[in-house]
C-alpha cells in the first residue's frame, strides 16, 4: 500500500487573462482567510511580476530597528546605536522572511514556463475544508477563469506500508488452496516477529489522508468514480473497524503465535498469512462458509493453536482494512489525475493558442512532471483536448510511446482495472459488515480440533458446558502446552488418556479434574511441564489455605504490635507500662494484620469462575428449577399482589424446566394461631391454583411453615424468619431435619429441584444460568425409588391442628399430604444431585 504524507491542505490555482481580476482576488482571499497566498504575472514584454507573501512588513522593521537604537541608546555610544539598530533591521527582515505566509518558490517555478503573455497566475494554499470558500473568491472574476485543486505539496506518493503478496494470481478453490498453503507455509517462533502497532498507525494516517482527499475532491465539484463513492460512503464503517481493531489487536497476544520465517510473509505471524491469503483467494467478497471451510482444510495437515484461531477474525479485518485503503489510494490517485490532466490540457490549449512556438517546449516540460503517465491520466488528458485535434495528436503520439500501448487497449485496460477496484471496495465494505455480525464463539467449535478433541471427554461433560468454563479448560491446555513445549492436542490427549484410565470415577472420570483440579499436578508431571515458581507457591498456599491465612493473620498481627513496642521503648516506656501498651496494641494491630492480610490475599488469588453446564436449550428435566419468593401472609392484598408478580416472572421466563414458588410465612402473633390465619392461607392457596388453572401447567407452588414460639422475641414467628426459612427448606432438600413443620402445594412428586430464590425478578436472559452451576462434573443420579444407601423418603404432613390445606372453591382435588423421595445430597460443589438453594 502507498500514500502520500500526512497534509490536510489543498493548493489551488487560478490563471487571469486580464490584469485587473488576480490583484482583487488576493486582496479578498489574504484579506478574509488570512491563508498563504502569490501571484506571478507575466507581461507582453516576457518579464514577470511576483507577488510573494503577505506580512506586515514597515511595521516589523520599525519595531526591530526601533528596539536595537534604544538598547544602543543606554550604553551612550554612537557606535552601539548604530551596530544595534542595524542588528534589529536584519532580525526584522528575518522574521519577516521566516513568518510571511509564503507560497514555496519550487511551486512558483514549475508554474513559471506554463504562462503566457499577458496572463496572472494567482496560487492559494489552504486547509481543505477553507478550500470551496477560497474557491468560490476565485471563480469572482469577470471573464471567465480555469482553476484547478491540487493536494500540496503535489508530489507522487511515496511507498510507505507494504502489503505482502504471492507474485502469481490464486485461480483455485479456498479449500484446495489452503491445503497448498499447509505444505508451503514455514512458520517458527520468532524472536522478533514483526510488530502490528506501527503498521495500524499507518494505516489509520493512510485511510484519513484518503477520506480527505476524496472530500475535498468532491467539495471542489468534481465527480468521482464508483469505487470513491464506496469508500466515503462507508468512511464510518472503515474507521469504527478500525479503531476496534487497535483495541483487541494485542502485541502480547501476538508473540505467542507462530511467525512465517521463509517466504513473502517472512517475519510475520502465520494467521497473517492465512487470513490474505483467504483473502486473495475469495476477492475480498469472505462468508462464513467458505471461512470455515478454509480454516478446516489447513488444519488437515497443520493444525492452528486456539490463540490463532481466536485472533483469525482479527486479522481478516486487518486485511480487509489494507485492501480498502489500497484500493482508496488507487481512486485518490484518479482523482487527482484527472485535476492533473485537465490543468495540463489548459496549459497546452493555452500555449497552442498563444504562443504555438513554445509549444515542444511546455511538452518537455509535461514529459519531466509526469514521466510515467498512467492509462486513466492519457485517457482523460486526450479526452480534454478532443475539439484541439492538431494539438491531440502529438499528445496521443507522445503518450502511446509511453505507454507502450495504444489509447484503445489503454482505455479497455483502464476500464477493467476501475471495475476491479470497485467490486474489490464493495466486497471488502461487506466482508467487514459480516465480520461485523458474525458470532466467532459459534464458528470456533467448528474450526478447532482441540475442541473436537476435548469433546470426547469420557464423562460427557464437556460438551454441555457454557462458552466460559470451555474457554477456561482450553486456556489451561495452551498454558500447560506453552509450558511443556508441546502442542496443545498433545496436552488435551494425555487429559483424555488420564480421564479414561479413571472413567468409572465420577470425578476422576472427567478431563477437568485434570485441568482446573487437583489432578493437574499428575498431567503436568506427566508431560514434564514445569511451573514457574509463583505458580508452584500460589498453589502449595492452596493447599494450605487455613494455615496460611490464620498464620498470616498472626505474624502480621506480632509485627505490627512489635514495631509499636519497639517505639514504645525507644521513647522511654518500660516496666509494666510497657507490658500494658503491649497488650493494649494487639487490637489495633490485629485489625491491621486482617486488612493487610485480606488484601493480600486477594492479591495472590483472584477469584476463580466455577464450571458450569450450559442450559442454552433449556433447562434439562432432572435439574428443573424452582424461584423461591419468600413473603408474609400479611393480608390478602399482599398475596394478590405478589401472586401476581410471579405470574409476571413466568411470563418474563417461559422455559419449560423452570418452576415458581412462594416461600410464605404468618406475620408474628402472640398465640400459635389466629383468626385470620385460615383465611390468609385460603387465599394463598387460591391465587396459586388459580394460576395453575389459568395456564394449564404445574408450574406454581405454595411453600409454607408454621409459627414457632421465640423465647428472645416474646412471640409466636417464623423461626428465624426470612433467613430461617431458605435456611430450612435448604436442610430438608439436603436430607436434614427441619425444625418447622413445612405445606406444599402443587408440588410435582415426580421430580427433583435446584432452589433459586431472588427478591428481584431474574431477566429472562439469566433464567438458566443459575442451575447450570450444580453439574460442573458427571452425576451419578440416585434413583427415587430406590431404598439403597442414597435414597431417602421425606413426608411433609400438615399440622395437627389443621387437618387439611384449605379448599378453594371450585378447584382440583384438595391437597392434605405429600410423599415423595427426595434424593439426599451434599453442600459442597460435586453433588449426588443439585438440591440446594441460591440466596
């Protein structure tokens, strides 16, 4: 890729055929715009005028000659006043020279030969987005005038990012080319592999000094070409990709991928190389098939770590974004081309008309500015003086030697290298609009064979579990390969081997216990992976977690009340005093030593996230999930009221495995009962099967307790109340003993629940993620039915002065009892089944 340097000014020029219009246009433009500004006449006689700069001269010189004869006059001598004064006349002129607004003689000098007697050549250079107000005072002249707009300095570009290519055109599938790519391509870890911040700044320089000019082209009135209208068009698109590009695209990241260390591509990384090449093969025009398609086929030879793999969609962007702005460069260049060959047309009219002697002469000068022409400056510049035939002709003549073609196939070859062009910006402006939309964590499984490889886990957990807690396990194995100099598909082997070997262990059985778990240590022995000693400290603090804590608790604690001891001391306290002070600072210093303590702590170990299944389809019927609403039965307001916002969180949360509950309590009383208990507990009951009934589906429950009396309190409650009741209906799911005696209804006796109970609605986004925590690792379900060790039958029967749960009128059969077997679980994270509660 090209571009020319870094301006965001324009150089226009006007030519005057009389002497009075130029001067009144410098007036107006140096006197409005205050922007550099010349004129050069040149007069019937062949002498020119120049007028240069515009600077407040007399009174820059007053004040230069001015300041040196007072500091002459203080030293009384005449000599001194008058070196001083002539010293501050030569700074005066200096600065003048230095700060007039100037236009650079070089440019004067080329215009020089191109005028003709007779004629004013007036020269502006401005900021571009001045350029169509200064334009306009140009065009104020009586007679008609040719003004042209150039960027300044107006030099050819200069190479400045090159994009590395293959020399032959790619001609086959992207599938047949990647599997060529994968016996061609050799890559290494490189030391210094080539560095991408420099190139995207670059890059981001050569697309705004593209946007800019196209949009002074276009604020000028010219007209521009398809590809140019793509480009300015999505001007936005190209620069939001590309800053979002600067963001993800990391140069720690980037030293961790194998480089190409032979061939075009040397020295940069091998995704780099794989995403033009798809590129090129495609003509910018990237889905998602043949993407993936692409990545597959290489890696059935070579397979790609995860790190590239992740980085892939990256560098597509990256090239996508080089290929645009060459592609904005090649059409910059055509406009300014077709200034180019208009102003020379001018020139040429001019002289022919004029001065038809110096006509051999302003040609030698057009063959020194553009020595190498191009098929779109020919074919415009011939196109300017078709009603000059007598002048065309040795223009056309002059130019086919040039080009070594002629102007026919110049002009099919120009018309086939635009189209180009402007299907290749099209493509690459939707590539990225796709790149844009697609979902890479759904295209990685696809094109990763380590994810294929950890999916045949022995226990089948892998592949259920969400997008983290993979994205984890797979950032263990490309540590642990980095670490034992192995690729990572040697690593997710030896898991799965050790995995294997241990299968009929739940725990043991499954690849993460030897990723993310205790049984890392034997994977990495076995691949003679050695840590790095930080890690090997962190852990072994793990392992003794308790020790460590309370141990540094106390030594903190001990250090900070020995250095206030040691001052204590060291100012005269001694004696028992000094043992009194002692003792008095341990309670501050423990508070320090805690705090010091937590705070490194936190240091050390950052928190860990816990694996869990992925419930994306639904919740699975053996971890169906029940939204607990703890409430008092206050008044039957109240009920109506929050029976209807779980009736809004069902509807907000329609999966089928997930339940909905009211944890419900009597409000204190001085007495176990009270008159309207059995009314309150109606209309509970009521609101519950009315929904029920509504929907047609079991997916509404009333869980309430009795009160107890609290010696503490004085009265009859709900024991502990909010708290106490998530806390025993926890015990009971886990197969301990309640200490109140617990009511459902419409409680599913066929199933097993995982408890949830917020005290705000859950969006419908995160219904499922809370019970994918409870299966990080293979279940082995205890069977209901079944009286072995494990199984446990649990009875909840109303109390004994009720009888019965209330009748609501009109509604199913009354509930009175509920037998089922609940299965008796654990608390710790690996569970025989999922039964406890989220607070």
């Amino acid at each position: 890729m090209r571009r020319v340097r870094r301006h965001a000014y324009l150089m226009i020029v006007g030519f005057y055929q009389d002497q009075v219009s130029a001067p009144v246009v410098y007036r107006e433009i140096s006197r409005r715009t205050g922007w550099r500004v010349a004129t050069m006449q040149k007069r019937s006689t062949g002498k020119l005028g120049v007028r240069n700069g515009i600077f407040p001269l007399l009174p820059t010189l007053l004040g230069g000659g001015g300041l040196g004869f007072l500091l002459g006059l203080r030293s009384g001598r005449l000599h001194l006043v008058v070196a001083l004064s002539l010293l501050g006349l030569l700074l005066a002129l200096g600065v003048a020279h230095r700060f007039a607004r100037r236009i650079e003689p070089a440019i004067l000098a080329r215009l020089r030969p191109l005028l003709v007697p007779e004629e004013t050549a007036l020269v502006a250079l401005v900021p571009t987005p001045e350029a169509g107000r200064v334009l306009t005072l140009f065009r104020r002249a009586e007679e008609p005038t040719a003004v042209f707009a150039f960027p300044h300095p107006a030099l050819r570009p200069e190479p400045v990012i090159e994009i590395p290519k293959r020399e032959e055109e790619v001609l086959e599938r992207p599938e047949n080319h990647a599997r060529r790519l994968a016996g061609e391509l050799e890559s290494g870890l490189l030391r210094r592999p080539a560095r991408l911040a420099p190139r995207l700044r670059l890059l981001r320089i050569a697309h705004a000094e593209i946007r800019r000019r196209l949009a002074g082209m276009s604020m000028l009135g010219q007209g521009l070409t398809a590809g140019g209208e793509w480009f300015l068009d999505n001007a936005y698109l190209l620069q939001g990709q590309l800053m979002e590009l600067e963001r993800s695209l990391k140069e720690e990241t980037l030293r961790r991928v194998p480089a190409i260390v032979h061939g075009p591509y040397a020295g940069f990384p091998r995704v780099y190389a794989l995403a033009a090449e798809l590129v090129s093969s495609v003509k910018t025009h990237l889905t998602r098939e043949t993407t993936v398609a692409f990545l597959r086929a290489y890696q059935d030879s070579v397979p790609l770590s995860s790190t590239e793999l992740w980085a892939f969609p990256l560098f597509l962007r990256l090239v996508l974004l080089e290929r645009a702005a060459e592609v904005g460069l090649r059409v910059a260049l055509r406009q300014q081309e077709e200034e180019e060959a208009r102003f020379w047309a001018d020139r040429l009219r001019a002289v022919a008309r004029r001065e038809p002697e110096r006509l051999p002469a302003v040609m030698a000068t057009l063959a020194a500015a553009v020595p190498t022409p191009r098929p779109f400056f020919a074919l415009r510049l011939v196109g300017h003086l078709q009603d000059e035939t007598s002048l065309a002709l040795p223009v056309q003549e002059w130019l086919e030697r040039r080009l070594d073609l002629s102007l026919a196939e110049a002009m099919v070859e120009e018309h086939a290298h635009q189209t180009t062009d402007q299907v290749e910006i099209a493509n690459a402006v939707n590539s990225l609009r796709m790149l844009g939309r697609l979902v890479w964590s759904e295209i990685f499984p696809m094109v990763s064979l380590l994810e294929e490889l950890l999916g045949k886990d022995p226990a089948g957990v892998y592949p259920g579990m969400d997008e983290e807690t993979r994205a984890a396990y797979r950032a263990v194995v490309e540590e642990i390969a980095r670490r034992a100099g192995q690729d990572e598909l040697a690593v997710a082997r030896a898991a799965l081997r050790a995995a294997e070997e241990e299968k009929d262990d739940p725990r043991r059985g499954h690849l993460g216990y030897y990723l993310v778990d205790a049984g890392r240590d034997l994977l990495e022995k076995r691949l003679a992976a050695r840590s790095p000693w930080p890690w090997r400290l962190r852990r072994g603090l793990r392992r003794q977690a308790t020790p460590f804590y309370l141990g540094g608790i106390l030594f903190l604690t001990l250090l900070f009340a020995a250095v206030a001891v040691f001052f204590f001391r060291r100012y005269g306290v001694g004696g028992p005093n000094l043992l009194l002070a002692a003792f008095l600072v341990l309670f501050p210093a423990s508070e320090m030593g805690v705090g010091t303590m937590n705070q490194l702590v936190m240091r050390l170990f950052p928190p860990r996230i816990l694996p869990r299944m992925s419930f994306a389809g639904g919740i699975p019927s053996a971890y169906r999930t029940l939204v607990v609403v703890p409430m008092m039965l206050s008044s039957p307001e109240t009920i109506r009221t929050e029976a209807e916002r779980l009736e809004v969180r069902y509807l907000a949360n329609p999966d089928p495995g997930l339940y909905f509950a009211l944890l419900a309590d009597f409000v204190d009383a001085s007495s176990a009962d009270t008159p309207a208990d059995d009314q309150l507990l109606r209309e509970a009951v009521c609101a519950i099967r009315e929904r029920t009934a509504r929907y047609g589906e079991n997916r509404f429950y009333l869980l309430h307790r009795e009160r107890r009396f609290s010696r503490s309190e004085g009265r009859w409650i709900g024991r502990e109340r909010k708290r106490g009741k998530l806390e025993e209906l926890n015990r009971l799911l886990n197969g301990r003993k309640a200490n109140s005696t617990w009511m459902w209804v419409n409680r599913d006796s066929s199933g097993r629940s995982v408890m949830y109970s917020p005290s705000t609605p859950i969006p419908s986004f995160r219904r499922r993620r809370p019970a994918g925590w409870w299966r990080p690792w293979p279940i082995r379900s205890t069977d209901p039915g079944s009286t072995r060790k494990g199984g446990w039958w649990w009875r909840v029967t109303p109390s004994s002065n009720r009888g019965s749960v209330p009748v609501c009128p009109a509604s199913p059969p009354p509930f009175s009892a509920v037998s089922s077997p609940m299965p008796r679980g654990s608390t710790n994270i690996v569970m025989p089944s999922p039964m406890s509660i989220r607070t």
